[in-house]
C-alpha cells in the first residue's frame, strides 16, 4: 500500500493540467509569481538546512539530500516513475517526486523537519492554478504570463515569509491589469490596490467581506482610509496582509 500522504500528493499532480490552460494560467498571475517566490524562498531554507543540495537549487528533490535512505514501496515506486514520464521537463519532474517522496517521509516521521516550512506545497498550488513553468534562455522562469528572474539563492533568506496560501488568499492577489498594492504607513492595513488596465487606474479596497471594491463604494466606516497616508507594498507582504485580514475574519476552527 501507498504512504497514506504519498498517495494523495501524487493525486493532485496527477490532476494538474501540465500542458497548459493560458486563460487559467494568465488569470493567475499574481497568485502564480507569489507562489513561486514563496516556494524559492522555502527552498533556500531548505538547502541550507542541507548544504549538499545548495548547488541543485531551487528545483530539487530534497529527499535525496535529506533522506537518502528513503524508498517507496515498489508499487508506489512504479506510479510515479511512469507519472514522471509524461512530465515536461526535468525541474518539474525533480520537484513532483520530491513531494510524493517527501510526503512520504513525513507520513513515516511526523516530527521529522519541525523547524522548516512545508517545501513542495506552494509549488503544488502553483502547479494546480496553471501548469507548468519553463525556463527562458536567459535562465529566468516563464510562468505564462509574466517572467521571474531567479536572482541569489541567499537572498530569498530575506523575504517575508507567506504561510497563508488558502483559496481566498491566493483568489485576493489574482485581477486584471498591472497591479500596486498600498496599505496605511504603520502596515498594518486596510489594504488597496490600484489596478492599471488599458491606461486606465482602478483604486480598490480589500473589504471586510473579502472583496474588493471602488474605493468609492466602501463601507463609511472603512472610508478614513481614503484619506490616510499611504506605502506601497510589495506583493508578498501584500500577500501576507490579504492572510492576516482573511484570518481575522474567518479565523480557522479547532
């Protein structure tokens, strides 16, 4: 039988659409470039959890560093090499078996990496919302729709963690248009954007009932912001305020 968090972890790539749905794929921009940020960043934590596997940064299989001794049972062994095969390229096949493998880990070892952040997960949701990426000739990532410049493993160490990466979350941070988001000075919210689309500037406030509306339709007691001195944010700690407001109104049952 299967690990009981392999199996389901091989599932929900079995179901990604890897060839590459573009109007879901450019629908999710945002949410796409900020899962990937976020997945670089757990990487470069994770590699220097493991030295030896700074050099395959950021698109590994960390359980060949980690847990060299792992190995799925035989007939869990076999799904996924013949699933591998019909992946498009070597990084996303070195990323999807390190999260069937690494599920499997810790379904054997619960307790075994509690100080590191859960690796594989946001590129798995990025992988659901829109397929694969590719690399460029210049060595940056296409993620259909908008190209990543990988930049230093190091300097991932610096950005600020985004651990809330729930449907709504994610859904907050996709529109259209190129999009700067804004908060009050103290950052501490209520979050804006301005979306730009066709020349033409959209100023939105992320409400209490998790949608964003015409800073001239928000509620009166929400409308002090209008007036209050902005700084502009970048998108993942505009990510990481969506996740605090969604936590702060639908705060998650024990």
């Amino acid at each position: 039988m299967p690990p009981p968090a392999a199996a389901p972890t091989l599932e929900r790539l079995r179901a990604v659409e890897w060839a590459g749905d573009w109007d879901t794929a450019f629908a999710h921009v945002t949410s796409r470039r900020v899962l990937s940020r976020e997945y670089l960043r757990r990487a470069a934590v994770w590699s220097q959890a493991y030295p030896e596997a700074e050099a395959a940064w950021p698109f590994f299989d960390i359980t060949a560093y980690a847990a060299p001794e792992l190995h799925l049972p035989p007939a869990s062994d076999a799904d996924l090499a013949e699933f591998l095969k019909h992946l498009p390229n070597g990084e996303v096949r070195a990323t999807c078996a390190g999260s069937v493998r690494l599920s499997a880990l810790l379904a054997q070892a619960p307790a075994a990496f509690p100080d590191l952040p859960d690796l594989y997960e946001p590129l798995i949701l990025f992988y659901e919302r829109g397929g694969e990426f590719l690399r460029e000739s210049s060595g940056a990532l296409d993620l259909t729709g908008v190209s990543l410049r990988l930049g230093a493993r190091s300097g991932y160490l610096d950005n600020p963690p985004v651990t809330q990466l729930s449907s709504p979350v994610l859904d907050a941070l996709d529109a259209d248009g190129r999009i700067t988001y804004y908060t009050a000075e103290d950052a501490q919210g209520p979050l804006l954007r301005r979306r730009t689309l066709r020349g033409a500037h959209h100023d939105e406030l992320l409400t209490r009932a998790l949608r964003w509306e015409p800073t001239d339709l928000i509620p009166a007691d929400e409308a002090e912001v209008k007036e209050a001195p902005l700084t502009e944010l970048d998108e993942l700690k505009a990510a990481r305020l969506i996740g605090d407001i969604v936590t702060a109104v639908s705060p998650p049952t024990a």
